[in-house]
C-alpha cells in the first residue's frame, strides 16, 4: 500500500515540491561546503538536472552569496543522457559492434 491511499488528503504537488526543495538544499549545502574545504571558485552544472530552473536559480544566489561563478549549457542542451547512449549503441550495432550477455558495465568506458 503506497503512502497515497494510507492518507489520501496528502497534496502530491506540496509532496514533490518538498522533495524537490530537500534535494537543491542538500546540493547548495554540499556545494558550499566544497567552496570551504577546496577553495574552488567556479562549479560546472550538467546534465538534465541543470536545465531544473530552481537548481539554476539557487545556484545562482549561491555564487552571490559565495562570489562563485557557475556554469551551465543552455537549457536546450540540458537533457537526459538516455538519447544520447542509445545513439552510441545504435552507431556500434549497425558496424557490428554487439557483445554476448557476459557483457559488464564499464562506468569509465570512452564513447
């Protein structure tokens, strides 16, 4: 039974919102810390998390608050890697590139 039908007079949008919001603080929190501990003064922001336009924005009140610079690609090329790795396989499938099922992931592997 999921935590919806124990209660279902909980709102879903304030539930996500708090999610979200508990996640950016452990990210600006985690970021700050880095800026102490390593004296860095730039922070790159990728992938599709960054085209989150609360991530964004918090980030930016961060490198007010911390004189960081940060950076990230326009939001059109904030998206999910998932397009992109089955691009790749497709590319290796039609050259003949394929494995067997002993195949292991490599999370290192160069594209």
């Amino acid at each position: 039974m999921n935590l919806y039908h124990k209660n279902p007079n909980i709102n879903k949008n304030d539930l996500c919102a708090s999610f979200q919001k508990a996640i950016i603080d452990m990210l600006i929190t985690n970021t700050r810390q880095a800026i102490k501990n390593l004296k860095i003064d730039k922070v790159a922001l990728a992938g599709g998390v960054s085209a989150n336009i609360h991530i964004r924005n918090s980030f930016e009140k961060l490198a007010e608050e911390e004189n960081l610079k940060v950076y990230y690609p326009e939001r059109a090329l904030c998206t999910d890697n998932a397009a992109m790795i089955a691009s790749a396989g497709y590319y290796n499938f039609i050259k003949g590139n394929i494995s067997d099922l002993t195949l292991n992931a490599v999370p290192n592997l160069k594209i």
